[in-house]
C-alpha cells in the first residue's frame, strides 16, 4: 500500500505546502515533524491535509508529480490550515 500526500505548514504568517508519497504515512510525518524528512520540510510543525492510497507505486508516483503541478488545488488547501 502506498500513499501520496499533501502537507501543509504556517511559519512566520507564511503558509507552505509540500507533496509526497510513502508506504507509511504515520512513520513519514513523524520525520518531517522531527526535522528528518525532506530537506525542504525541514523546521516546520505540518498537518496532513490531503492523502490518497494506492496499490501500485507506479501510480502513486504518477499522481505525486501530478499534485506537486497542480497548483490551483494545492492553494485551495491551504485554507485547511
């Protein structure tokens, strides 16, 4: 099982977001949150505010390219924050 994901972070009245995908949700976000995730997600608290489940890796690497371009859908989440 693999999951894409979308995260979402407010640091000095900035929001960032940021996508990615893994085959455990739980164990990823504890890294990005403890400042051993990406090197972009670094310094931040985030809250998962979108994610997907998949199958196949091929796919959820498909559609993580796809929302890391989407940016119309990315700024609309923003709001979840």
């Amino acid at each position: 099982m693999y999951y894409v994901y979308l995260l979402g972070s407010i640091k000095k009245n900035k929001v960032k977001t940021y996508v990615g995908y893994t085959n455990n949700l739980k164990k990823r976000l504890f890294l990005h949150n403890t400042s051993k995730g990406a090197k972009s997600t670094r310094g931040r608290k985030w809250k998962i505010l979108y994610k997907e489940k998949f199958f196949l890796k091929s796919k959820a690497l498909s559609r993580e390219y796809y929302l890391k371009k989407d940016k119309k859908f990315r700024n609309k989440l923003k709001s979840k924050i």
